[in-house]
C-alpha cells in the first residue's frame, strides 16, 4: 500500500521508535495523528511533521476510541496504525526482601498489550469503514512486540509477557481481518537507542552493545521506522513477526 496521501496514526509517537515513525510516514507524504501520554512533547512532533496530537493514555480504551475519531475528523480515517506505546519496567516475581510485583505486572499489561489492543481495535473499525484500494487493501495494523518475547531476562516477566501476547494475537488478528483486506504484523525489535536505554549508566550500554553481532551497535529508531514503511510498501507481509535484532539474543540477565 502507498503511504502518499494517506492517513496514519501512531502512538507513543512523542519520542524513540514512535516519533521516528511518525517522521518517517510524514516524510513519504502520510497525514500522522501522534497520539502519546506525553501531550506536549506530542504537540511538538505533530507541528513538526505538520500532523495532529492527541494526548491519551492506551491503557483507557474509551480514550483510545475518542483519540482515533478525532484523528479521523481531524485528517480522515486511517489506513495506517502504528503501536509504540509501551513501558519498560522491571522486578522480579519475588523480590529478595520477599515483594510481590503483582501491581507493576498488571500496570505492565494494560499499557503494553492492553494498549496496543486498543489502539488495533478502534484503527481497525476505521479502516474496515473505508472502501478498499485497488489492491484490495484496506489498512496495516502494525503492533510493536520485543525480542524479549522470546529471549526474556530475570525481572522482565511482566514486559516478556505482554509483548509475547502481542506476538501471539498477530497471526489471529491478521486471520480475522483478512476478509476486510487489512493485514496485521508485528515487529520485534531488538536494542535501540531510545529514552529508555538513554537512561542507562554508561558502562551498563557498553555491556549490552558487546552482545550484539553485526552491526555492533544499538538500533537506530529510523530502523524501526524503516521497517514500519516496508511492511506498509508490501501487501504480501502479514500475520507475522519480524525481529529486528541484529542477530543479538538476550543473556539470562
């Protein structure tokens, strides 16, 4: 599908993986809905790619649905819907003093999983309300999982888990919506350079880059956003994950 002249909405599109691809889809002529928790930082990436932010929290579906209609009356519909919010925290199930981290695992999967449910499910009934293209296409739904689905590390029970749902709903939900003619996939990264790893004390950044094969460096978020751009490009990509990696798999801790 061409991206040119179309409506796409991203959220968690105030910084890191989001913000590059909301750039990246305006740059190839996209009309970008930012959506982010961060409303100022949401404004600012929306006048600077000349789109328009919204400041929800994924975790509210009602919010979720009020966001993607003010997207829509705002730009037009959406074709494209790009999940990027998320939250990295980490505990161990048990902690050495004995703590639970029940309250951090389900704050973990209502932004995450919850989150990205959402935002597919509210894009997606826009999507389906559109005629289709000339291809048969509708809209791309693009969710954004972890390698940690697959290589999770002691503390990241709670991230492992909701980007493994997320992975897992991609071939059903891409099953689902076939019918429609809008295709669903998954991307995984890997180790990027974003707010989240930028927080990290130097040494602990060095120890995580030995790890990764080749190229022996964090992910750009343009990588991500460039990826997000293929799938878009290429109607024969659905139901899938695609790790974006580097080859690195994660250690124990």
């Amino acid at each position: 599908m061409q991206i040119d002249g179309h409506v796409a909405l991203v959220s968690g599109a105030a910084s890191g993986l989001g913000a590059a691809t909301a750039r990246r889809l305006a740059a190839e002529g996209a009309r970008v809905g930012v959506l982010d928790f961060d409303g100022d930082k949401a404004l600012a990436v929306a006048d600077e790619i000349g789109g328009h932010a919204v400041q929800v929290d994924v975790g509210d579906e009602a919010a979720v649905g009020a966001a993607v209609e003010e997207i829509a009356e705002r730009l037009g519909p959406p074709r494209v819907a790009v999940s990027c919010a998320g939250i990295g925290l980490a505990a161990r199930i048990v902690g050495r003093d004995g703590a639970l981290s029940c309250a951090l695992f389900e704050r973990t999967i209502r932004v995450n999983l919850m989150g990205s449910y959402f935002v597919m499910s509210h894009a997606a009934r826009a999507m389906m309300a559109q005629d289709p293209l000339e291809s048969g296409e509708r809209g791309v739904v693009v969710n954004t999982a972890s390698i940690a689905f697959e290589d999770g590390q002691i503390g990241q029970s709670a991230y492992a888990a909701s980007k493994g749902a997320i992975a897992s709903m991609c071939l059903p939900a891409a099953r689902e919506m076939a019918r429609q003619g809008v295709r669903v996939m998954a991307v995984a990264p890997g180790l990027f350079n974003t707010p989240m790893m930028e927080g990290l004390p130097e040494e602990t950044t060095a120890g995580i880059v030995a790890n990764i094969p080749f190229p022996h460096r964090l992910g750009d978020p343009a990588e991500y956003a460039q990826m997000v751009s293929q799938i878009v490009a290429n109607p024969y990509l659905n139901g899938t994950v695609i790790r974006l990696d580097a080859g690195v798999r994660l250690p124990q801790r």
